[in-house]
C-alpha cells in the first residue's frame, strides 16, 4: 500500500452508474472493494465480472464494520434514510461518504441520526442518461469536479472547537478515494453546493425535459428535422424520470431560483423578437461571452496537445489537520479550486 | 457520368462550414464544383487544399452562366439579397438553391426579383459551433435532414397550371446534390420549415445563449461544477453571434411561438416546485415520452447494428414531373419523410 492508498476497504452501497464505475475504477488500481446492490439482476451481472458484490445489505454492513470500511452511499436520495438507518443499526462505527446529487437533503438526515462527525459528503459531476449496473464503466470520473464537503469541519472551526483526528482521516481517505478515479476533489460547502447544481446541472434537466416537449408539439415533421442543437439539449431527457425528479424536487429552492433567471432572460428575448426589428443581440452578446468564460474554466484546456490534458482548475495543496487547513478549503470553493491532499 | 450525377456543374457562392463542407463532399465524388469566398485567408486556404475557388464574385458568376452551373448560395442572410442582385446581372440564367437557415426570408427576397422559376429552396439540418471554411469537413451531412422547398410547384398545381420543365430538372439535380452527401432530401413547404425549425433550431439556440448567461451567473464555482447535461445544452453558444441573431431575428415569428410554448412549461414547473411539496410529475414524465419518440423518429436507428445505419425517416420514391408528384410531396412532408428521385 503506498502512501497514496484509500487506508481502509471502501464499501459501496448502491451499484448503479456511479456506484459501479467507481467501484471498477477502484478494482483497477487494486483497491479493496465490495458492495451491495438491490437489483439482484445487477448484483448477478456484477459477480459474474468478478466484483465482490452482494445484495443482502445486512450482511455487506456487517462486513464494512468489521474491517473498519468507508462507505460510499450511492443510492437515489429517497433511499438514502432507510440506507442511513441501517448503517446506524449494523455499521455503527464506519466513516461515510455519498455521491447524491443533492447535499443539503442528505446533510439534513445525517444530523438528525447525530452522525456527521463520520460523514464526508461528496457528488461526483459526472454521469450519463443511462442508469443501473449495466450502464457503469471505468474512466466515467477523469477530470470531473468531485464535490467534497466540510461543513462539519468549517462549523467546528467556527466555533473555535478542534475537529476530531477520525473525520480528518475520513476526509484525507475521501479525496485519495477521488484521486484513484482521477476526477479533482473541489472541497464545497453543502449550501453553496445546491445553489451551484441548480444552475448548472438541475436547470438543465428541467431545460431538457421542456425542450423536448416543444420539439415533440411540433410533430412528425419537427422531430425529422431535429438535429445536433436540439439532441445535445435534450440528451438528459432520456434520464430515468424518477432519478431527475429526485434531484429536482429535492433542490427545489435553489432551482426555482434558477428558472426565475432563466425565464427572464427569455421573455426579454420573447419581446425583443415579437416586435418590428427584432434583435436579441443583448442576450446574444452576453450568452456568448459567458459561454466563452465557461470554456476557459470548466475541465480541461482545449488548446493543450498533450493526451495528458491539463486542469484549468487553480490546484491547492493542503495538510487535512494542519494549521489553517480548513481556511484553506474556504479558499479553494471560492475559486472552484481542487485541493490535492498530502 | 451516371444517371444518378448531377446533370451541370454546381457553383457555391460562400464557402464557410456549410458550403466548404458541401465542395468537399463533392469533390470527393468527382462533380465538377468551383465556388467564390468573400474571405481571402479562406480561399487562399482552399486553393492552397487543389479546390477550385476564386475570391472573384463576378467571375465566378460569369463562369457559372457560360457552363449553366446550378448555383448554391452559401452565404448569411444579410448577405443573400446582394448575392441575388449579383447573380441576376451576370447569372440571369442559371438555376440556384441555397443553404440559409431560414427560408421565408431568402423566397421573399427571390419573389421580388421574380425568380422563383429558378429556384429551389434548400437547408441541411446540420453543423457545428464553428464557422468559415477552417470549419469545413467531409462527410458533415450524412444522415442529415436536407429540407428541399417546392413552394413554387405547389402553388403552380393549385393554380392548376404546368410546372416548367427547368424546375422539374432543377429539382433532380439539387436532389441528387444532396444524396452525394449521403444527406436525406426532406421536402418541406417555407413555411412550415420556419416553424418546425423555430422550435428544433432556433429555440435551442436562444435557450443555449440564456443557459449559459444563467450558469455563470453562478461565478467561478458554479463555472468549475458545470458537467455534461450543462455543457451539451450550452454548445450552440460558442457560435458566432452575428450568425445566431441572423437565424433567429429573421425567423423572428416562429421563434416567439415556440418561445412563448417553452416559457409556459418552465414557469409551469417552477411553481410546482416552489410549494412545500415539490413535484414535477408531470413535467418529467411528458418530457421523456417526447424524447423517446423523437430518438425513435430523428435519424438513424441506435439499435442498428450494422455500420451501415438504417435511416427512421419513411422513404418515398418518386418521379418529378410525373402524374401527382407534388401531392407525393405534400404527403412525405407531412410524415417529416425522405424522398429519392428517380
């Protein structure tokens, strides 16, 4: 094991898309690794591969509390309470981390059971329409933001308290955890987080979904006509209804905050067009050039001819423990920074 | 030369993304193609490639009369009046059609020269977010939606009188310019294609442009956080923003229609979530029925197997100018279907 390993197994619960990729990255870097999933027909999919895989929770909990595992919690957010209540029941004494969608949702059912001091929440921003086991794959995480938060961390220091070594640990083995599926660990708190999602993951959907209905209205002839600017739109509009509800109605606060920017922005463009000159160059002009800052910040550089891509993303090295470190998180999420821990 | 080639020469006036990429195609299948670029960097860049492109206008025009080419106009709508000025002074006799994303504009502008005899609408449902001939590649239509209009042969018919037999010629031979580029010939009336691509083009485009505005509105950390969903649903915004406004200021109706539709829904759902009870049932449900049907009807089949992708769009065979052809017409352009000529 090198200085760099996850220090204890890591324990998946929840085997779709991003439970399974991560845990077929993980097997790829000889990372211990097992998991439970539900679906019998994914757990029987996954043991054939060769993954350590079951699908009685009970058994799998016992297991991660007796070898001391981290847990990843990678169900949809209305299973994440019963899934927490039987950590509580069989796994007592585990670390924890999730990669739901939403954070304050879950935050809020982690403090009610009084287990945030071994929770680490986390929301890989990666996936694909397509759900389940058979949709997971290796490589799904390179380069993507993987949020990790630490308000547990931020509201101790707060409050001038010391944060216990246990959630350092748990923290430090989090983001090695990320770093094995080479996504970049962006340290996040939960609030900001969900304000963030809403814009640039929930409104999306919620675009989508709509786009695809107006295409649809206008019949046969629309749908043949339909081409690269209207699939790429609507390509989430293939999720699992019940997975985009999820994330939405969960986050609806700071989603309906988004659409009420969203529909301003095009009722101006509505009236701008409805009238004798129509000119939309103000939302044009401005969609343009955000969409040029975007570019620039978000992943990796374009212009980079390495196969090896390089982050736009400013990078800061952190000692979890160390003298200022978690104002050196604050830091790094006012910058959608990564940290690399060491 | 076979039956199924071009009959004449074809001369394209602006070589960017679209008409670059349709020489290539041609080059590539042996028809004689030249063209003129307004761009000097361009046509130095396409002579310098062996294409046979002039920066001349008026030459290129002269040649084009002497060898009876069918010219395509290539260029944007504010350019496509002084092309047609141009083109009735020293191409008073050739047959055109043309590629502009818009197409009651560009048949007004046609009208009012009196040349709809000699001319045949046309719009290649594809693209990229890039422009000019540096943007140009082979093979950028394949399986595309090519809209062919037959407005002037409709209104002929329900005049009831004879369609000349330069249009009917004219007519193959954009039909049969657009099966070399392995592009599907859809014909569509002018305004039923403003309509159907205010909702599937234009639409996203505005959305792409106040989708991005909204995103980074979220600052540095929302920029680092946007994903797939995001990204894809933004593209369209790297486009240039003088051929965005040029799209959709001339389309300007059709747009407000489909505008006011997706406005409707997005406020629909945005007071659906801003309750205690958050849900977007129904939202979510539509919008995923509509998207899967317009996977099952836009293109090529995702279940095909073979390389060789069966095209979803209903086929008709026909023959120009034979008994009942233009109500063969109006019928495929009810189903959003595919014709070949025979």
């Amino acid at each position: 094991m090198s200085s760099r390993d996850v220090s204890r197994p890591i324990c998946i619960i929840g085997l779709g898309l991003i439970g399974g990729s991560l845990m077929r990255d993980l097997v790829r870097h000889k990372q211990t690794v097992y998991g439970y999933n539900r679906s019998t027909s994914g757990t029987r999919a996954a043991v054939k591969e060769g993954f350590d895989v079951s699908d009685n929770l009970v058994a799998t909990l016992q297991r991660a509390e007796s070898d001391g595992a981290v847990l990843v919690i990678a169900v949809p957010m209305q299973a994440v309470a019963s899934v927490l209540d039987a950590i509580a029941e069989h796994a007592p004494n585990c670390g924890m981390t999730d990669v739901v969608s939403v954070k304050k949702p879950v935050y809020d059912l982690v403090r009610e059971r009084g287990m945030e001091s071994r929770y680490v929440g986390g929301h890989p921003m990666a996936g694909t329409e397509f759900s389940g086991w058979s949709a997971s794959k290796e490589q799904l995480f390179v380069r993507a933001a993987w949020v990790i938060t630490y308000d547990y961390a931020r509201d101790l220091e707060v409050d001038g308290l010391a944060i216990p070594a246990e959630w350092v640990s748990l923290f430090i083995d989090v983001c090695r955890m990320v770093a094995v599926t080479r996504a970049e660990a962006i340290p996040v708190s939960v609030r900001a987080h969900d304000e963030a999602v809403g814009r640039v993951s929930h409104l999306p959907h919620v675009i989508a979904e709509a786009l695809s209905i107006v295409g649809d209205n206008g019949g046969t002839l629309a749908q043949s006509l339909a081409a690269g600017s209207f699939k790429d739109a609507t390509r989430v509009a293939g999720t699992a209804p019940e997975l985009v509800r999820a994330m939405c109605e969960t986050n609806a606060a700071a989603l309906v905050y988004s659409l009420d920017e969203m529909i301003k922005l095009l009722t101006q463009a509505r009236n701008n067009l409805d009238t004798d000159n129509p000119n939309i160059e103000a939302l044009v002009d401005a969609g343009h050039r955000a969409h040029t800052r975007l570019e620039a910040r978000s992943g990796a550089r374009r212009e980079s001819v390495s196969p090896v891509k390089i982050s736009s993303r400013p990078v800061m090295r952190l000692h979890p423990g160390g003298k200022g470190w978690v104002r050196q998180l604050v830091q790094a999420e006012s910058l959608g920074g990564r940290i690399e821990v060491f």
